[in-house]
C-alpha cells in the first residue's frame, strides 16, 4: 500500500540550504506535499476500492452502467435531504428518493465534480510551487555558493577532510570563504538591487495564490466550499444529514437511457455508490482549515516584510531580534548599528539569509569582519572632509578679503 508514496521520495529530500523564510516554505514544502498525497489518494483505488459501483435493473449489464455513472454526471434531489424522513425510515439516503417524469431541472442537483478532483488538485500543487520555482531562478543559487561548507561547526586545524558527502574545511579555507564573502558584501557585488524585491513580489503572489486556490475550489464545488468548515463548526458531522452529505453526497441517482426491442425509449434508474466522496470529503475539510491557516501565516509574514522594509537600518533593536533568533552567537550592539545603519534593504535580506546558512561562530567572524570594515570607512569619510575643511575655510576667508576690497573701492 506505501508503494504508491514511492513516486515522493525523489522531491523529498533534505535541504541545508536557505533561500526564503518558514511561511514561503509552508507554501511549496508542506502544501505541495499535501496536495500531492491528496492526488495519490483519490487515484489509488486500493484504498476504497471502486469509485463508483451502481445498482440497476437486468436491463444494462452493471460495468455499463458504472462506467455510464461515473464519465456523466450523478445526481440528487434536494427534497429528500430531508432527516426527519430520514430517521422515520421513509428515506433510505439523504437525497436519493423517488422522482416524477417530469422533475424540473432546478430541483436536481447534478455532480460532476468527482471526475475532474485529481487533475485539479494536481495543478494546484503545481501552483503552490511555482513561486518557489520563480524566486530560485532569480536567487541562481548565490547563497548556497558564498556559504558551501559553512553551515558545518566543525573545521580541522589542518587540512581539510571529506567524510562521506559532508566536507569538513580547515580553518585556513574558512578564513579564506570568510574573505570571500566580506569582499562580496563590501565592493558591492550585489548588482541586482531589486534582488529582495523579488523575493517580497513572490511572497505577494503566494498571499493571493492562497485566495485565488479558495475561490477555485468554491467553483469547484459548486459555491458550497466556502461554508463548509463553518457548518462542520457549528453543526459537527453527527448529524443525520450534513453539509457533507450535500457537497459529497456517498449514495446518488443516474439515470441510463436505451432503445427497446421495438425502437420506443427506455429509461433506467440506478443507485450509485461513490465510495470516492468518502475520501473527497477529509480532504476538503481538512483543506478549508489549512487555507485560513496558511492564509494568516502569509498575511503575518507579508507585515513582517513590511516592518523590515522600515526598521533595518533604522533600529538595534530590531537588528539585534533578527540576527540572534538564527544564530545564537552574541554580537555587541555595536556591531548591529554600525554594519546595518549603511546598508540597503538588499544587502540587509542578503546578510540575513546568509545567517541562516552559516555556523554562529562563523557568521560572527564575518559580522566582526563587516563592522570593521565600515568602521574604517566611517573613519575614511571622517578624514576627507577634515582634510578638505582646511581648504574650504582659507577658500572662503579669500573671498570675503575680496569682497571688503571691492566695497572700499
């Protein structure tokens, strides 16, 4: 039975590598997986056996009328969701009674949904991980090539070693990695300053991807997905007849139309089985809650972006939450106003993430490297326009010489 998860294994590996934060990882980790066993499930008839099995009359063999049933649509009757009729025993399931020749079409409620439920959740997943495909092709694996080794505390005093796929530098190659990434940050190789704001557009499209997702399963299902966790809330699933035996219902009517022996018309009735809408309906349920909870995550994570955009080169203490929530590495305060206060947003998400790829210790050797080098370029700035304040001075002494000369004469 764990054979169909096969096919997961080559897109669930372990990443040491950070390009994003915990919400966009919720979006093209955690929901992608989920639409994706949902797919495997509602495809594995293992699990419920046939989709659809039907019961009629002699008159159609049973594959017919199965395979009839489940390529056109099934139906209800919304006058027999009726659960004192129910309980009575008059009905023998929520919607599924005798009707008249002549039934107004408004009166039956056709599903046809269940045909189309693995090809759109499929192409969900696929849209859950889209913007991750967007950002990593922009990001073009900057970070996992400045910080390749650094994730791993340990170094050899000497040479360095390769155990099995971990490589273990020495201290000399570190320092050398170190100066790499300080010459990097420094010169300002960063070129693409838009570089962040990328990242803030893919996070955008993942806060309205969730939206947009709600509103196509609403279609979907008939405009009935958005009151189904407030129902399932408010009336819970012991009922006699619920929400879920509206939106999926377990037993429906088909009707199959043929030609007698003499050429006249003939109609059969069947009662089919969809031992499908019993996973259908665990997964939509459980995918109404997840969409407010994810919808919340990204709309947290969207006012965290923003606070950022205000608060990186403006607060220590900002800096000094951030910083120290991914390494536990203390850093003087100083270092926080000195290395932040000159950077642009770019170069702060770029720092950032770069502490989420390195070892604390060695992230600390870089910010120390950072806070000296703005501490002599503050000092440089300092000289220059003390070297030049001389000069100004004697400029504006000459002129104001000038000037008195010029009124006497």
């Amino acid at each position: 039975m764990l054979g169909q998860f096969d096919s997961l294994k080559a897109i669930v590996r372990v990443r040491y590598y950070s390009i994003d934060n915990f919400v966009f990882k919720l979006h093209y980790r955690l929901t992608f997986y989920i639409f994706l066993v949902a797919t495997i499930l509602v495809t594995s008839r293992q699990y419920i056996g046939e989709h659809i099995k039907c019961l009629s009359d002699s008159g159609v063999p049973t594959h017919v009328m199965d395979t009839f049933c489940f390529f056109t649509t099934t139906f209800t009757i919304p006058q027999h969701y009726n659960s004192t009729l129910l309980k009575r025993g008059s009905l023998a399931h929520p919607g599924v009674g005798p009707m008249g020749t002549r039934v107004n079409e408004e009166e039956v409620r056709r599903h046809a949904y269940y045909q189309w439920v693995p090809f759109v959740l499929f192409a969900q997943a696929i849209m859950f991980y889209l913007p991750h495909i967007i950002w990593k092709g922009i990001e073009g694996g900057t970070l996992k090539r400045l910080a390749d080794g650094l994730h791993n505390g340990i170094i050899s005093e000497t040479d360095s070693v390769d155990y099995g796929d971990c490589h273990i530098m020495s201290k000399k190659e570190r320092e050398s990695r170190l100066e790499v990434i300080r010459g990097f940050i420094r010169n300002k190789e960063i070129l693409n300053k838009s570089w962040s704001y990328y990242l803030i557009f893919c996070e955008h499209i993942n806060f309205f991807n969730v939206i947009f997702q709600a509103f196509l399963i609403d279609r979907f299902l008939g405009g009935q997905f958005f009151s189904l966790g407030n129902h399932i809330i408010e009336h819970g699933v012991t009922a006699d007849v619920t929400i879920l035996d509206h939106v999926f219902p377990k037993v429906t009517k088909c009707t199959f139309h043929k030609f007698g022996p003499s050429g006249s018309m003939q109609s059969h009735d069947a009662m089919c089985v969809m031992a499908l809408n019993i996973i259908n309906e665990k997964i939509y349920t459980f995918l109404w809650f997840w969409l407010i909870f994810l919808l919340l995550c990204s709309g947290l994570a969207l006012l965290y972006r923003y606070a950022s955009l205000l608060l990186h080169s403006r607060s220590k203490c900002f800096n000094e939450v951030v910083f120290s929530a991914w390494r536990p590495a203390k850093l003087s305060p100083w270092m926080y106003f000195t290395v932040t206060k000159h950077f642009d947003y770019t170069e702060w998400l770029f720092l950032n993430y770069l502490s989420q790829n390195m070892d604390g210790l060695a992230f600390r050797e870089l910010f120390t490297l950072l806070a000296g080098d703005t501490d002599v370029k503050k000092n440089d700035d300092l000289y220059e326009k003390e070297k030049t304040l001389p000069l100004q001075t004697e400029k504006a002494t000459l002129l104001e010489k000038n000037e008195k000369d010029a009124f006497k004469d």
